[in-house]
C-alpha cells in the first residue's frame, strides 16, 4: 500500500503531465504555484510547480496527511473531495485554534503597551481616586503589618499633612515625562511619547513605533 507521500508524488506528477498535454498554464488558468517540499515544514525552497486551484488544494492536502503538519490554508477545503475533507479538518480546525491563541497574545501585549502610554484605564488620570482606593483597600488585605499600618494610621506617604508634598511629587513626574521628546520611526514626527502613540495609532501604525529624542 502507497504511503501518503508516495501518493503525493504520484499525484503531482500526474497534475504536471496532464496540464502540459491540454495546455494549461498560468497565463491562461487561474494556478498557484505548489512548493513541492512545503514551506511550513521545509522553508523557502526553489521546487515546485503551477498547479490549478483544485490541484493544489488536493497537493496541499496530501502533503497534510503525509507529513502530518496543516499546510492548508481556509480556501483550500471547498475544493477537496467529501473524503479528503473530512481527512484534513480536524488537523486545520487544530492549527486555527492555536493560531488564534497566539495572535491573541500578541494582541494582548500591544494593548497593555498601549493602554500604558495612553493612560487607559486604571492609569487614566480620571480613574486616581479609585486606583488609590484599591491600593488602601489590597493593602489592608494583602500588605505587610507595618504596611497596612502606614495606610490605616495615615503614616510616610499617607500622612495628610503630606498632601502637598505628593501633588508636587506627581506635578514634577509628569513635567518630566512631558519634557522628553520622541519621535516617530514611521514619518518623524515629533512629539511627547503619547502623543506619537496616538499619531501613529491615528493611521494604523504600531504604536511602539518611535524612538526617544533627548532625555
């Protein structure tokens, strides 16, 4: 009995003769081109051939089941035979799935980057008197016993006669942040670092996309 791959091969090579006997080519037939070794598995390599859509659908499903790693891609599985379909998708249902979780991650980082240089959220200035709330709130749960003493008997930083003294503190952290110039590595434009964030989120761009100017 023919291994998938073997049946790959058969099959490939069929696809080419019939094709150069009915003049079927890319210039006249909708084709793609059918990395012979695929490129999930073995990288860039320079062998392969055209193929038509439905060929390359059933190839691609071949190599599959031969190497037992997706190498299909969604517009593949309307054109393969019920069989081979039912073959193929538990393992492209698999890969999606794994797919996603990644994307999904990555997406996350890039939120909490940008919800960090645009204030969103707990670090929205709006949001203070909440975010400082919690933080009484966790330390009275959480924190150590000298720590939980600081925050329930108003000692250091909670003293209210040291009110002032931490608004001045905030006023000077944010003069400062406010004072550093960055510079968008997509058309250069200048600004604080939020506001090329915004600039670059405003036209799609990466908002980490920007290099600091002076310090």
């Amino acid at each position: 009995m023919e291994s998938y791959w073997d049946f790959y091969v058969s099959y490939v090579h069929k696809c080419v003769a019939d094709n150069w006997a009915n003049d079927i080519d890319p210039a006249h037939y909708d084709m793609e081109w059918n990395h012979f070794l695929p490129k999930c598995v073995f990288g860039d390599q320079p062998i392969g051939q055209w193929l038509t859509l439905k060929q390359h659908a059933i190839a691609t499903a071949l190599q599959t089941l031969a190497l037992k790693k997706c190498c299909l891609f969604g517009s593949h599985l309307s054109l393969l035979p019920e069989k081979l379909h039912e073959l193929v998708y538990p393992g492209f249902v698999a890969r999606s799935v794994e797919n996603g979780k990644k994307v999904g991650k990555v997406r996350g980082e890039i939120l909490g980057r940008e919800n960090v240089i645009l204030q969103r959220g707990f670090l929205d200035p709006a949001n203070k008197e909440l975010v400082r709330a919690g933080s009484i709130k966790g330390g009275r749960k959480t924190g150590p016993l000298e720590g939980r003493k600081n925050v329930e008997e108003g000692r250091g930083i909670w003293d209210p006669s040291n009110q002032q003294k931490r608004s001045e503190w905030a006023s000077k952290g944010g003069t400062n942040v406010n004072k550093q110039k960055w510079k968008s590595t997509k058309d250069g434009y200048i600004s604080t670092a939020c506001g090329v964030a915004t600039h670059n989120i405003a036209r799609g761009w990466d908002s980490a996309a920007k290099v600091q100017i002076n310090d």
